[in-house]
C-alpha cells in the first residue's frame, strides 16, 4: 500500500476551521517525542511532511492533510509535556477535544504510545477522555525497534491489563518502527478498510 499524493492542506486553533469535506478524516496523536511525526512521515513516504522536532511540545496546530484526494490525516498536537505550564496545556486540551468531540466526519483517533514504556498518566487520561466521549479508538505502540519483540508484547500486555480496569474491551492495535519502517502495510491497510466500510 502506498499513498501517492499527500498534500498539506491548512493548521488551525479552531476546528471549526478545518476544511469542509465529507471525505473521512483519521486523527493521530500522541505524548510529545512518542515518534509521531516520523510515523506520519514513514505512512506518507515523506520524508518531513510533519517537522519531527527536537523541542517536544511545538506543533500547537491543528493540522490537516489530504491524502489521495480521498482522505485526510489530521497531525493533533502532542500532549503531556511537562515543561508546558499548566494553563498552556489546558488550552491544547481544549483545542483538542472541541476537534474531537465535534468533527462530524473524524471516523477514528490512532493514539500512539511508546511501546517501551510502563503506561504513562497522560497516556491513561487521555484515554480516560476518548473512553468517557465514546470516540472511535486505536492504538499505535511505536519505536518498535528499541527492544525485543518478546519486549513490546509484555509491555502491551501491561499496557492492555491497565486498560480492561476501565474499558470493556482492547482497541484494535498496532506496532510499529519508523527506524525499522515496519507497521505501514497494516495502518493503511485499516484505514484503507474503514475507508470502503
Ligand atoms: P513526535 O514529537 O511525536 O512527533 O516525535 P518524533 O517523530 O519527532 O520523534 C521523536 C524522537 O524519537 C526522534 O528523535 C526520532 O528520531 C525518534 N523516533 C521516532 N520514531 C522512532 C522509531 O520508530 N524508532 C526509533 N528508534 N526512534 C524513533
């Protein structure tokens, strides 16, 4: 699978100025430094479509790309910076979940979590958020490569036994390497089908 032309549309503060389409839209997002952008960029064959920044924490947009004239990835900023004070954050988590809750044509949040990690609090309270809001869910466990894959099941595993305490179910899930270029065929493979779903 392949995307041939991905195009930068427009960034935004406010969703209500997000393109008006009726093509459907996938949002991704993510702790700041979780390795979204070289996802975005690895998924779009390109090498810096989203900047991949060295100060977690830049992208405060809301950014809209049109993929094969057919539909749109929209690059959310990263949550979770610690160094952001307080009040900065709370103005992303508006921007954000005004996008989320309202964008009629979003058909589902890939949220990506390192997969070497222990689950992380800003990870499970944005999810706390998506579960509350009943808004379409998956997962990306990304920087696959940084241990073993023995490694990144048990840390899903943990990562999925924190999860059922509040959820009924798993969301459909996905793992990936931007350094290894791995999880691509699968993460378009799902749009793909939610596409002609
Ligand atoms: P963002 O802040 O979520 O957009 O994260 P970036 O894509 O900018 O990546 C943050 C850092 O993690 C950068 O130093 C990347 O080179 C690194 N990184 C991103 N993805 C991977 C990956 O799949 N494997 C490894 N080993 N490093 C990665």
């Amino acid at each position: 699978k392949r995307i041939k032309n991905a195009e930068f549309v427009i960034s935004n503060t406010d969703y209500r100025k997000s393109p008006e389409t009726d093509l459907p839209e996938y949002a991704f997002i993510g702790r700041s430094n979780v390795g979204k952008s070289s996802l975005i960029n690895m998924l779009t064959d390109r090498k810096n479509l989203a900047k991949t920044s060295s100060k977690p924490g830049k992208t405060q947009l809301i950014n809209h790309f049109l993929m094969d004239e057919k539909w749109y990835l929209v690059d959310l900023p990263g949550y979770g910076y610690a160094k952001v004070s307080k009040k900065t954050n709370e103005g992303w988590g508006k921007m954000i979940s005004d996008y989320l809750k309202n964008r009629e044509n979003l058909v589902c949040i890939f949220v990506l979590i390192d997969s070497r990690l222990p689950p992380q609090k800003a990870d499970v309270e944005f999810l706390d958020f998506i579960g509350k809001n009943g808004l379409p869910l998956s997962l990306i466990f990304t920087k696959a490569d940084k241990q073993s894959n023995n490694k990144t099941q048990q840390n899903i595993a943990v990562f999925k036994k924190k999860m059922l305490n509040t959820w009924e179910e798993f969301p459909p899930y996905f793992v990936s390497s931007a350094e290894k270029q791995t999880g691509k065929e699968e993460i378009l493979g799902i749009i793909d089908q939610m596409n002609t779903a």
